[in-house]
C-alpha cells in the first residue's frame, strides 16, 4: 500500500471522527435548547457513523486513544442532558396532573 492510500484512509478515518463528533456536539445542543426530537433525528446519522467507524476498527487504533476519550465524555454528556431534560418534562407533567386533579376536585365540588 503506498503511502498516498494510508494518508487516504487515515484522512477518511479522521473525517468519520470529526463528523461524529459534530453531530453528538449538535444533539447537545439541542437537548439543551429543548430540541429532543431534532437531537433524535441526528442520532440516526450518529448511529450510522457509529457503525462505519466500529467497522473499521478505527477507535481500536491507539493513535484514536485521545479522540475515543473525547467521544466517550461527548456521548456521556449527552446522556446526562437527557436525563436533566427528562427529570424536567416529568417534573412539569407531574405539576400539571396535580393542578388537573385540583380542577376536577374543585369541579366536583362545585356540582359541575
């Protein structure tokens, strides 16, 4: 193999990092801004690249190491937006079936 198709593929190796790298940087974004369906749009893409990179063994490569790390605190970053922005939708649902059992009470109270 010469040496402009290993400089090739480990250019596309880095491609496929950086691009998946984007999207999980993206996704918390929008978790952050409420968007949790845009972010799930991009997971499917994310889920993709995922595949290709695991594929090629690409985060398996020792020169990867550093970039694994950061991929792996971008996904666990991701994880825990979610969780906050979960814990917060069941917060609010939690709030509004209190104030919709209070109306019904005050409802059936009031013979309505």
């Amino acid at each position: 193999m010469s040496a402009d198709n290993i400089k090739i593929i480990a250019d596309r190796q880095l491609h496929l990092l950086d691009e998946l790298q984007s999207l999980l940087e993206k996704q918390i974004e929008l978790v952050h801004q409420g968007g949790i369906i845009d972010s799930e749009r991009l997971s499917t893409q994310a889920g993709r690249l995922v595949e290709k990179i695991a594929q090629a063994g690409i985060l398996e490569l020792s020169e990867f190491k550093d970039r694994r790390e950061h991929l792996q605190k971008l996904y666990e970053d991701l994880c825990l937006a979610l969780i906050a922005q979960r814990d917060d939708i069941s917060g609010k649902l939690s709030w509004v079936r209190k104030g919709k059992k209070a109306i019904e009470t005050y409802r059936s109270n009031l013979g309505l």
